[in-house]
C-alpha cells in the first residue's frame, strides 16, 4: 500500500471523531561546541539534507506535506468573513491623527482617581502595581517630576544595566543625547501648557525590526544595518512620535526572531527581569524585559515566527496582538510578510489601549484583504460593560488546554474561568481544534519562507557566516522546503481558517494559556553560541500559533505565578477585526489577578527615581 493519503474536505469532517495528539517534537538539544558542529553538519551539502529529511519525517512534517491531498484552495495571506458589530464600543478613525484617536481612547477608560495610585501624594503605589501611563500624566500635569526627571532616570539605570557582566542589554541601540532631547521637548510642551496627547512624555522602547530614526534596524543581527538603511520612521513609530512619546532605542531581539526564548549572543541574551537565569521569552524579548523591570511604560515588539504574547506572558506584562492588517508594517523587515504584526507590550491593559489606539491604521490595499470594519475600543466607562462581560462564551479545549509542562499554569488559567463566570457569568463552552500537527507545519514552512526571502539574497552574498547558530539551523531547515510545500500549507491554512471561523459561530473567544511552559533556564553554554531546542520552541508556541497563522486578535494577561514565582499568561483570541471583544475581557481579568501580582526582582522606579 502507498503512502498516498487524502484529506476529507473541510466541510465533511466530522468533529466527534477528532483526537487531540499531545505535543512532541523529536530534535537534539544542543549548545556550545556539539551545537557548532551541528550547524556545519546541517549547512554541509549531502549530509545536512540528510538530517533535515530526517527531522520532518520523525516530525509528521513529510507525511503532510509530500504524501497528502489537501482539497481546499490555497489562502496566501489571511482573509476573514464579515463580523456583527461588538457591542459597547468606540470606533476610531484610522485616517485621523493619532493623538486625536489617543485622546478618544482616554475617554473610554474609568475615572483616573490619583488617590488610587499615590498614597497621600508620596508616590508611592499600594499594593506593588506598575505606573500606568495615566500616572506619569498625572505626574507631569502636577510637577512632581518632569520628562526630562524621568528620562535621566532611565539613562542612570540603563547604564547601570549596560555595565553588568555578562552583557544582558535590553536595549541594543541607544542614543542618550537623543533621549535627552525628545524628554526636553516634552517637558517644554508640558510647561506651556500644550501636551500633545497622553503618551506626550511617556518612554516608549521599539524592537530592533522596526524602524525608528536614527537608529539602524539589525533586526538583532550584526550587520543587516548594512545592507538596508533607515532614513525614516516606521509607520507605527512616527504615530507614536506625533502622539509625543519619548522613543527610548532599539530593544533586543532573538536575532531576525526565529527563535522563542529571547537568547541573542551577539548582544548578551536579557534575563527575565522575575528571574535573570530565566529567559525572557522572544522574539520580542527586549521589549518584555524593559517594560516588566519598569523601565518604560510601553515597547513596541513584532508577532510573527515568535510572539508578542510569548515574552509578555514570560515577564508577567501584557501583550497584544492585533488582527493582521490593523496595524501598518511599512518601514519593518517584515512589511511584505503574512504572518508578521506589529503590536503593543505594556504593563497593564488600559497602557495597551492607549498605545494601540496611537498605532493603529490598515496595511496597504494591496497586501491585505478589505478590511470591513473601524477599528474600535471597548468603552469601559458604560454602565452596559458589565453585561456585554455577562454575555460572552468562551471556548475551552479542554484537552489542549490541559496540555502543559505544569498543573501550575491549566490550574491558574482555570481559576481565571472560573472567578469570570462567578463575577460575571461568562460561560466557557467545550470546543474542539482539529488539526493543529497540520496548523504547526503549516506556521513553520509560511514563516521560514519569508524568513528565507528577507535574507537569502544577502546570505548568497557571503552574510550568512556572520548569523547567529541558532538562526543558521533554523535557515537549513527552511532552505529544504519546496515550493509545492508553501502552497500545501497555504491550503492547510484555508483549512484551519475554516474550522475557527465555524467555532466563531458559537464562542466570542477561545482561551488557553498563553505557554505551555514558564520562563526556561538560560544555559550558560547557551550565552556564547546560542542553544537548539525545538522542545520548548514547540512549548512556548504552542498556543501563539493559532493567532499568527490565521492573523487572529489575541492577548496574554498575566494572572499568576507558578511554584517558582515565574509569572503565568492567560491568552484570548478573538475574532477578527474584534480588539474591543478581548480588551473588554483582558481589563476584568487583570482585576481580578491584580492581588496577586507581585515585583520583579529586578525593577527600576523611574517615575520616582528609585
């Protein structure tokens, strides 16, 4: 019998006969010098096709892209069905300016009391809580400090940081005069009376694949500056600079983000700031890191091959991903990409709306389907919020849900569920995911081909000796898949769209944890060449696959920590064009987990300069 097999078409599958396969992923964990030699023997002609052909046979990979028949069309970038209205929202102009839309995003949050963040004016916040960015406004209006205060604190603590050894940066481009002089023109606007919106002041870091004049995009590597140069800002960078930001550098990343622990040798690999022998997470790992040590109120990071949510969830912050689309690549290494979005990490979630709200504005006509709604903000301040939470049913699926490294992280989560039904009433509802093997594959070989377009070019042109190891393998890999490879997976992609636009139809928003594991150990052999693990990549995406792939909304909230005090992420995913739906649902559940939040170990208090 041949190895031929054939897919039932979408829409005659039969759920009832679904069974979840837990998830495994055979490949050796390596560092140091067996981990070099790997990547010779991988990049070595015979011999590195030999073991590439191995790894996506002992990994199902072979079996789905060579062996079976996918009926569906081809979807090469996500397309969405018409949504109904969310109820209870404020919906934005994308053509508008963004301060305009910051200002409208403020007046959907509750009542600003400054009793409930300083204790008798002293400062000081009760219980441990991070500075919103309604508290330094409320600074900055009151004179108890000034931007420019505020910016030679970070300057003080990020050189303090710069000096430690090993080297951990957070931010790997970094222009203290330029600093300087963005907070003195703020505080000059503040003087005169003429803020320019809520983030005027505000410290504002940006991963290093987004552009942000001056500085050059490496895209964490040590070259790609040469080869691409910046002249301006990024599209969501320069709405962050008309809303008066302060843009802090250029955060540090798992390098081109093919990775999802955040380890970066050509820089230092950044510690968690709950635990610096932990990774951050990553891609985004810079920007996680320099919000959760209370370095800057918000960062901007990049959803893609890693995640925003991974890292956020990681440091215990919050991170939002939009629906692809929303947000504008153009000026990012990814701006001709269909998994990659840019998106928000902030301390809490009304600091997400805020920024999102400067950030947001469609892609170009040309890369994204119509997009056929406004984008629009859950209004916090009706008197309906509270039954539009009532409402809402969110889907579980149960037995993927509970497939975790630790009870710690499906305990918490659950906790979470069930204090939003007591609370509340919102119901949780079983569900059922097929194929996510299929729904893996199909996110490694889309983003591993346009990671290969952004850099073959240049590798041909003798920079691909200069990449990290961890990069280099991950780029073997991809240089093995075929062309009929990307157009299976575009056809499992419509496949997978189908099945969550069909659970759409009954749920508002599917919760799982946001990883299957918390922060990993950083190897110390893994600091100076960097370290293959497929198994926690595997863990860590687990469940941040669904969202880039299909170009869905989601957030991870933080809700807890496990038995080692490593923070836990809660994630929903929303319909499509639905922000308002899972920000409405991710301001309640940080309520509600706000008890428990504790401070990282390390933290600066740059509001007080402490």
């Amino acid at each position: 019998m041949g190895k031929k097999q054939v897919m039932v078409p979408v829409n005659e599958v039969d759920l009832t006969e679904v069974k979840y396969v837990p998830e495994k992923f055979e490949a050796p964990h390596l560092t140091g010098f067996w981990f070099k030699l790997f990547v010779k023997v991988m990049e070595a002609p015979l011999i590195g096709s030999l073991i590439t052909s191995h790894l996506k046979q002992k990994n199902g990979m072979t079996e789905i892209l060579k062996n079976t028949v996918i009926p569906e069309v081809p979807m090469f970038i996500p397309q969405f069905p018409v949504q109904d209205p969310e109820p209870g929202v404020v919906c934005l102009e994308e053509d508008g300016k963004p301060e305009e839309r910051v200002d409208l995003a403020l007046k959907c949050l509750p009542h600003y009391d400054p009793s409930s963040s300083w204790n008798s004016g002293s400062g000081e916040p009760f219980p441990f809580r991070y500075w919103k960015i309604r508290d330094y406004g409320y600074a900055y209006r009151s004179k108890f400090t000034t931007p420019s205060m505020v910016a030679e604190h970070f300057i003080s603590a990020i050189e303090v940081l710069n000096d430690k050894q090993p080297s951990a940066p957070l931010l790997i481009s970094f222009d203290p005069k330029e600093v300087r002089r963005q907070a003195a023109s703020s505080a000059q606007r503040f003087e005169e009376g003429i803020p320019l919106s809520i983030l005027d002041g505000i410290l504002i870091a940006v991963k290093d694949d987004i552009d942000c004049y001056p500085h050059p995009s490496k895209g964490g590597s040590t070259w790609f500056h040469e080869v691409r140069q910046v002249n301006t800002d990024a599209v969501s960078v320069s709405r962050l600079r008309s809303s008066g930001a302060i843009l802090v550098g250029k955060t540090n990343m798992h390098e081109f983000g093919m990775g999802t622990t955040g380890n970066n040798p050509n820089y230092g690999t950044p510690g968690n700031p709950h635990n610096p022998k932990r990774y951050t997470g990553g891609s985004s790992s810079g920007s996680a890191a320099i919000v959760a040590s209370g370095l800057c109120s918000a960062a901007l990071g990049t959803d893609g091959g890693g995640s925003i949510r991974i890292p956020a969830s990681l440091c215990g912050v919050v991170g939002l991903k939009t629906t692809f689309g929303r947000t504008d690549l153009t000026g990012s290494l990814w701006e001709a990409g269909t998994v990659t979005i840019a998106g928000p990490i902030t301390a809490t979630v009304e600091d997400a709306i805020l920024v999102y709200a400067a950030i947001l504005g469609s892609s170009p006509a040309d890369r994204i389907p119509l997009n056929p709604s406004l984008p629009c903000l859950p209004d916090l301040c009706s008197n309906e919020s509270s039954n539009i939470l009532g409402s809402l049913t969110l889907g579980m699926y149960t037995k993927w849900f509970n497939d975790v490294s630790s009870t710690d992280i499906s305990d918490k989560c659950e906790d979470v569920l069930n204090q939003l039904f007591h609370l509340y009433g919102c119901k949780t509802t079983e569900i059922v995911i097929p194929e996510l093997r299929e729904l893996r594959t199909a996110h490694t070989v889309t983003f591993g081909s346009e990671s290969l377009c952004l850099l073959n070019p240049d590798c041909e042109d003798g920079k691909g000796v200069r990449l990290t190891n961890d990069t280099r393998t991950n780029l073997a890999l991809f240089r093995s898949f075929a062309a009929s490879d990307y157009v299976s997976v575009q056809r499992l992609r419509r496949r997978i769209m189908h099945y969550h636009m069909e659970i759409f139809k009954k749920v508002d928003v599917i919760v799982t944890p946001t990883t299957g594991m918390t922060a990993p150990v950083i190897p110390k052999s893994a600091l100076e060449v960097g370290e293959t693990n497929l198994q926690v990549v595997a863990s860590l995406m687990q469940f941040a696959i669904t969202a880039n792939i299909l170009g869905l909304p989601a957030i991870s909230v933080p809700i807890g920590y496990d038995k080692q005090g490593l923070p836990i992420g809660l994630q929903l995913i929303g319909r499509p064009w639905c922000e308002a739906t899972i920000l409405r649902l991710a301001s309640v559940i940080e309520e509600i987990s706000a008890e428990y939040r504790k401070k990282p170990m390390e933290f600066y208090d740059i509001l007080k300069g402490k």
